[in-house]
C-alpha cells in the first residue's frame, strides 16, 4: 500500500471557512435565531436600506446619472454561481440570458440584506454605539465592496478607473451607500434594542 504523503500546501481557504462554519456561525445564530423579531428585522432592514438605495438611484437618473446595469450584475451572478468564475473582466461582452436583469436586482437585495446581518453583529452582538454617523460612517465603508470587488472583477477597474466617469463613478457610489448606511440605522435603531 502506498503511504500518502501530507499536503505540504494546505488549503488555507478551507480552513477559514472550516474555522468560521464550525465556531462563529453558530454563535451568531445561537444569539440571532433565539429572537425572530430580529431575523425579521434583519430582513426588514436589508430590504428598506435598499429601497432607499434605489430610490435614490432612480432620481439620479433625472440628473443624468445612469443607475448601474442590472443586466451585468444579473450576468455576473450567474457565471460566479454556474462556473465559480468570479473575476469576469469580459462579462458584458458575454452571452446574455433570459432573466439575468431579475436575477441582478435579485442579488443585489440579497447582499442588503447580508449588510443588515453584518450591520446586526457589529452594533447590535458587538455593541459598537448606533448613531446617524455610525449608519453614515457603514454605509460608506460598504462602497468599498462594489469600488473594489465589483467593478474591479467585472472589467470597469478599481474605483471605476476603466470606465470614462471614475471619479464621479466612486463619488456616486460613496453617496448613495452613506445614505444606505443611514436607512439602516434607522430601521434596527427603531425595532431592536442593543
């Protein structure tokens, strides 16, 4: 029989998740799941902030600021969940399917309302103090996921640097997401007690 030899280049990423799936998730939901009046407000939140988000975006439009394209983050979902390819610098010129658009505004209430979880633990699990400047201070932190993730892995560069508006781009995400952040504080502000 032949002796298997150890795997000099261990899967870190297994770890981490092995590390998070078997200790810190079920604190989170030993302290989340024993009240469901938080669940819901976790869910209410996630999806009034975004709401609000795109509220926003849509009068922007009578400004002459486009809203993001649904379509390609729609795109994009879909060939990170069928393929697991994350970075798609060539997503829009890729084939396009029949309900990408659905599935983008789809994924984009879904991470809301994983911002609302994160938001739970931070100020309500951790403690951190809720104020209109600490929702302001998080909805701004949470522009660095499209600046940095999004645009970055589907071509536009970080901070929008490939497109023709970077500037303006990271300018609009950065006000849009403060204001999130403040819809956020509003809503777990009112429904839970820290």
């Amino acid at each position: 029989a032949k002796i298997k030899k150890p795997n000099k280049n261990p899967n870190i990423n297994g770890h981490i998740w092995n590390l998070f799936y078997k200790h810190i998730c079920p604190l989170i939901f030993i302290n989340v799941l024993g009240n469901f009046d938080d669940i819901f407000s976790i869910i209410i939140a996630g999806i009034f902030s975004c709401i609000i988000l795109d509220i926003l975006g849509f009068l922007m439009k009578f400004l002459g600021i486009p809203e993001p394209s649904w379509a390609v983050v729609g795109r994009w979902t879909y060939y990170m969940i069928k393929k697991a390819k994350f970075y798609n610098p060539n997503i829009a010129e890729m084939a396009s399917f029949k309900y990408e658009v659905v599935l983008g505004w789809l994924f984009h209430y879904y991470l809301s309302i994983c911002w609302a979880i994160i938001y739970y633990i931070c100020f309500i699990l951790i403690g951190f103090k809720m104020s209109y400047f600490s929702g302001f201070i998080f909805g701004a932190l949470t522009t660095l996921a499209p600046l940095l993730i999004f645009l970055p892995f589907t071509g536009q560069g970080i901070f929008a640097r490939n497109t023709n508006i970077p500037l303006k781009t990271s300018l609009i995400f950065l006000i849009r997401h403060s204001i999130y952040g403040i819809a956020m504080y509003e809503v777990l502000d009112g429904s839970i007690k820290q």
